[in-house]
C-alpha cells in the first residue's frame, strides 16, 4: 500500500476569493467615498458630506491592511515543517511569546459578597409584602370567575 501524503500548503497569497473580497470591498469604499465628495461639491453639500468622503477611503485602507494582517498572522501560526530539510537562506524571526489566556488565581480582587442580616423589620415587611400579593391574586381569581378551591371543571 502507497502512503497518501499530506496535501500540500497554499501559499499565504493564493487566496482568490479573499483577495476578491477585499478588492471589491476597497472598491466599494472609494466609490461611495468619491460619491460623497460629488455630493459635498453639489448645491446641496454639507460638512457631513465632506466628513464622509474622507472617511471612505480610511475603510478602503483598512480592508486592504485587514488583509495583509490576516495573512500574516495565519503565517505566523504556521509551524515551520521544513526548516530541517530546507537551507536557511534568511534567519527566521524568533516566535513570538503566547499571552497568557486565563487569568492567574490573586490577582483580581474578591467579589463583594451580600451580607444577609437577620433584621426582624425587614423579615416583618418582607412577609407583609408577601400576605398583600397573595391578597391579591385571590382577588384577581375572584374577580375571572374562577375558584381557585375547585379544580373540577363542569361539563356545563
């Protein structure tokens, strides 16, 4: 039996797709950006216009660094593989220290905790307030129709 190997990597750049995005993405940013300016130089144009045109092609321009990121951290997450068997035209960058993802036990303060007092006034109201609703449900029965003591329904 013949070992299947791996499929070979794509290259970080060959991405159609992505690289269609983001061109038509860019685009679309200058486009409204330029159709902004036309509207700011119109009869009609404000400074919201103005702000608008300037702010479109900041989008193009992030979409475009977007890109470029993604790429370069997808690179970076790549392990290198053939360091070994490949000669080291150029010296690679060391890897870059991993943050930390949980946070240490100590280091936060402790949650405030509700401190449940025994006062005899409270505990008095708080079963007042309790009677009241009850009060007030069966009143509320009463005032439907409805019996809340009986249960069997009358084939009537």
């Amino acid at each position: 039996m013949v070992p299947v190997s791996a499929s070979p990597r794509r290259s970080a750049h060959n991405r159609p797709a992505l690289i269609a995005l983001v061109i038509v993405a860019a685009l679309a940013c200058l486009a409204l950006g330029w159709w902004q300016w036309e509207r700011f130089e119109s009869a009609s144009g404000t400074g919201q216009n103005l702000g608008y045109a300037l702010q479109w092609p900041l989008f193009a321009g992030f979409a475009i660094f977007a890109y470029f990121r993604f790429v370069r951290l997808e690179r970076e997450a790549e392990e290198p593989d053939d360091s070994a068997r490949a000669p080291a035209r150029k010296p690679r960058r060391a890897p870059k220290p991993v943050a930390p993802r949980e946070i240490p036990a100590g280091i936060l303060p402790e949650r405030p905790k509700a401190v449940r007092d025994a006062d005899p006034a409270m505990t008095e109201y708080n079963n007042y307030l309790a009677e009241l609703h009850a009060n007030d449900i069966d009143e509320q029965v009463r005032q439907a129709g409805l019996n809340a003591r009986d249960t069997e329904r009358s084939a009537g």
